[in-house]
C-alpha cells in the first residue's frame, strides 16, 4: 500500500511542475540596448517575432530590429 502512495505521489509532484513551469510563459524575451546617443532602452521579442520597444509592437521582426540598431552604433545584450 506504501508503495503505490509514494508513486501517486511523485506523479502529482510532476504533474505540478509541468504546469508550473509551462504556465508563466507568455512567448516573450527581452535585452537591453544602449549608445551614444540614448539611454539605456529594453527591446523585446514578443510571441509574434516582432521586436517591440515601451510595449509597443514594431512591426519588424526581433533579429532583422536588432540587427538594425547594432548596425547604427547600438550594443545589445551582454
């Protein structure tokens, strides 16, 4: 009888671990970018691919936005 509690039991605990680890993610990636000639700024890949910056959505793709700022002087990342 002991055995099959501890079996429920290790299946209820990673069932719960699937669901928390899948629940809280929303698509979405963010970095920082910086130069010369503007603060510091947060650029972020939304589930869609676009790069959105202050929560608003670009319209360009992640890579191709990133891309674009490191070509004009900017660092992004670490």
């Amino acid at each position: 009888m002991m055995n099959h509690k501890f079996t429920f039991l290790i299946f209820a605990l990673s069932i719960s671990f699937i669901i928390s680890s899948c629940g809280n993610d929303d698509g979405r990636s963010c970095t920082t970018c910086n130069s010369d000639q503007t603060p510091d700024f947060t650029v972020c890949q939304e589930s869609n691919g676009n790069a959105s910056v202050n929560g608003q959505d670009t319209g360009t793709n992640y890579d191709t936005y990133i891309s674009g700022l490191v070509e004009a002087g900017a660092t992004c990342g670490g």
